[in-house]
C-alpha cells in the first residue's frame, strides 16, 4: 500500500500477536485535521497456510493523551 506523503512520517503498523490462524495488526497514523488527532486501526487477519483469507477493522480516533490512557490501561 502506497502512503500519501502527508501521514507518511507518523505511520506505524506493529504486528501484536500471530499464529497460524490468525494475525492482530496495530496501525496508526496522525490525521491532517484536526492537529493532534491519531487515526488507530486494530486489524484481525484470518489466515489459511499463511494467506489472509479475511478481514475485520476496528478504526477509532485518539489524540495523544487518550493512547496514553488506553496503553496505561492495557498494562496495568
């Protein structure tokens, strides 16, 4: 997937956990308006003998402090 160079420099994606049925990628990205706003994409991929065979995408909008609260939340 080619970026637009405008979220080019904010773009992260971290693979969280992956078996051989499934993998759960982390994407993330600022938005251009409002400044400050993160757009945050946790995407489940079904896998079969290592092709993806389905997709399911949860996307929210967080600013930095929200991220904060929920990676404190998430291991506390």
């Amino acid at each position: 997937m080619e970026l637009h160079e405008s979220i080019k420099n904010t773009y992260t994606e971290t693979v969280i956990k992956e078996n051989n049925a499934f993998r759960l990628v982390l994407k993330k990205y600022e938005v251009l308006s409002p400044k400050g706003l993160f757009s945050v994409d946790l995407e489940q991929q079904c896998l079969k003998d290592g092709e993806i065979t389905d997709t399911s995408v949860y996307n929210f909008f967080m600013t930095k402090e929200e991220l904060t609260v929920l990676a404190n939340g998430l291991t506390a």
